[in-house]
C-alpha cells in the first residue's frame, strides 16, 4: 500500500526494492506461510506495475549458499514473476552483469575504483 502511495506521490519510472525476500523470512513465521504471503505479494506487486506502468527492480545479496537452503524458494518464485533477470557480480575492478532471463547476453564494465566510491 505505502508503494502505490509513494508511486502516486511521486510519479517515478524507476522503483527499486532492497532484499525484498527478507520481509518474509521471520522465523517465527512458518516457513509455509511466508512463501504463501510471499506469492500472494508477488501477485499483487505485478498487478500493481501493469496498472501504474513503473518499473521495478529488485535485488537481493545472497551467497550461493543462502539459494540453495531456505531461500531459494522465494527467490525462486521472485525470478519466475520477473519479466528480466539480471545477475550482477564484482571481480575486483570490474562488475559483471549477465541477463539470465530472458536470454543469455553478458555486459562486463571496468571501473577505476576511486570514481566508484567517489560518486556511490
């Protein structure tokens, strides 16, 4: 709710939403009910963007690790309601990003690590 009033408010193109998987990870929440809540957000969040026409990406940090034991379910579901998925990985100087959904085109990009700090 507070999304859709903060995109009425504001008008932007683009929203950005920061682990959005952790909301639903609680563990005094049944594993259970968290995915459910969770596809049952998902839902919404789609119905939303068709109506408003945002934008909206997601991004999570989690370990190789993390996807394979409890949250790979929502992450799952989170990248199977995407109409892009984007994998972005950092190896020293440059970031790679690959586009895993809906095709398989690779973009590496090298920056001096000064600016990067400088301007994030």
């Amino acid at each position: 709710q507070r999304l859709e009033e903060n995109v009425e408010r504001f008008s932007p193109i683009l929203v950005v939403l920061a682990e959005p998987v952790r909301l639903f990870l609680d563990e005094d929440v049944p594993r259970r009910e968290g995915i459910d809540m969770f596809a049952s957000a998902l839902g919404k969040l789609r119905a939303f963007i068709k109506r408003s026409g945002v934008s909206v990406a997601a991004f999570t940090a989690l370990s190789p690790e993390d996807v394979k034991r409890r949250r790979s379910v929502f992450i799952n579901l989170l990248v199977g309601a995407a109409d892009q998925h984007v994998r972005v990985e950092e190896k020293g100087k440059v970031v790679r990003l690959e586009w895993v959904k809906p095709s398989r085109h690779v973009l590496e990009v090298s920056f001096n690590r000064e600016f990067l700090y400088d301007y994030l």
